[in-house]
C-alpha cells in the first residue's frame, strides 16, 4: 500500500519559534490534508491541500504532488499550537502519516 | 451547522462483547468513514459507505462491520472485542463529488477490560 511518512517525529519548541513539518508520500494521491489533534484527541482540518499553497494566518502548507510531498510551517508558535500534527492522503482510501508530535513551551 | 456527531463519546465493554458505534455526518454529506486510532499511532481506515454502499475496506478482521441508513448516518459493529479493539473510533464524512476534504468527528473512546 501506499505510504506516507512524516518527519520530525518529535519536535520541541520555545514559544514565538518557527517550524517545518514535512509529510512525504509514495504514490500519486488525488488529495491530502493537514489534521492537528488536540490533547482531547480532536481532529482539526488545517488543510485541504492537494497541490499549490495555502495560507491560514500563522500556518501555510505547501504541496508539491509532482516531487510526492507537502509542507506545513508554522510561524510565531503558541502553546495553543502543541499536539499532535498529522497529513494524510487519498489514494482510493485514506492513509495517515504516524504524526509529528510539537511541545511549545512558553 | 453541526459538524460531525458521534455517541458515545466512552465506552467500557469486557472482552468477548459486542459494541455498536454511531456517526451522524454533516448535512448534505452522503460519504461517511471509519478509522481506528490506538494510543501512539495515526488513525487507520476501516470502511468508507457511500449512498449506502460500502466503498472501502481496510485491512480489518471480519469481527468489524458498518452499515449507513437512508439518512446517510452510520453505525460501526465490531464482535467479539479484544484487547487490542482498545483505541478511539473515529468518524468523518465528505460532501457530493470526487476528492472532498475529510471533516472528523471527536470520536468514541472503547476500553476493553
């Protein structure tokens, strides 16, 4: 099957910092979205982004689906923005990356 | 407008029983989902129903099944529970068309004792 890989897996930041979290995909998808999950476990859609870029505020991602991967930034973190951060990608089913877990610290 | 509904939000069986999980997606959404997420890991899909047909299948045994009624609501089975059937169950639905954008549910939790 297809698979998709996130990376950093941990990431640790001061508050005020910025972040790149990339997700990497193995196959032509027809779609992919950012998820952040809250401490609840709440999903929140960041993103539906299959290719180009897209800005929301402080965060912004970036789809390169010719190069199979896309990027989420986060700018001027908050402790708001702690969690867990997932991609994932339609490929006739939807797949999800293992995450990127981010700990900003005031 | 309501987003994604699922009941109930806990859950606490004992191994060998049988569960019923319930989604009611957003109004207008036809597609509906399922996916099991346990402690450390990414959600994985178990079904997808689409006007009442199923869709999708992932790679889980037959004691997991779903079915979604007229009004486009859905209900995950699973028999039998497990240990391993410990995780939170989630939900989402899509709108009419190809490549729709995923909205989640806050999901049941299931502890099996």
């Amino acid at each position: 099957g297809i698979q998709v890989e996130q990376s950093p897996p941990d990431l640790i930041l001061q508050e005020g910092a910025n972040s790149t979290l990339r997700c990497n995909f193995s196959d032509s998808v027809n779609n992919l979205q950012w998820f952040h999950q809250n401490p609840w476990g709440q999903l929140i859609n960041l993103f539906y982004i299959p290719s180009g870029t897209k800005q929301n505020g402080r965060l912004s991602a970036t789809t390169v689906a010719t190069e199979r991967y896309s990027l989420l930034y986060i700018s001027s973190s908050q402790t708001t923005d702690s969690g867990v951060y997932f991609c994932a990608v339609d490929f006739n089913k939807f797949y999800f990356g293992s995450g990127t877990k981010l700990n900003v610290k005031p | 407008d309501a987003g994604v509904t699922q009941s109930p939000t806990h859950l606490i069986k004992t191994r060998g029983q049988h569960v019923t999980l319930r989604c009611s997606p957003i109004s207008g959404h036809k597609s509906v989902s399922w996916y099991q997420q346990v402690l450390g890991q990414g959600p994985q899909f178990i079904f997808q129903y689409y006007e009442k047909e199923e869709r999708g299948r992932g790679n889980f045994p037959d004691r997991f099944s779903a079915r979604q009624f007229p009004n486009y609501s859905s209900e995950l089975n699973v028999n039998a529970l497990l240990l391993g059937d410990s995780a939170l169950y989630l939900c989402a639905s899509s709108g009419t068309g190809d490549n729709q954008p995923q909205h989640f549910g806050d999901g049941t939790r299931l502890s099996i004792l």
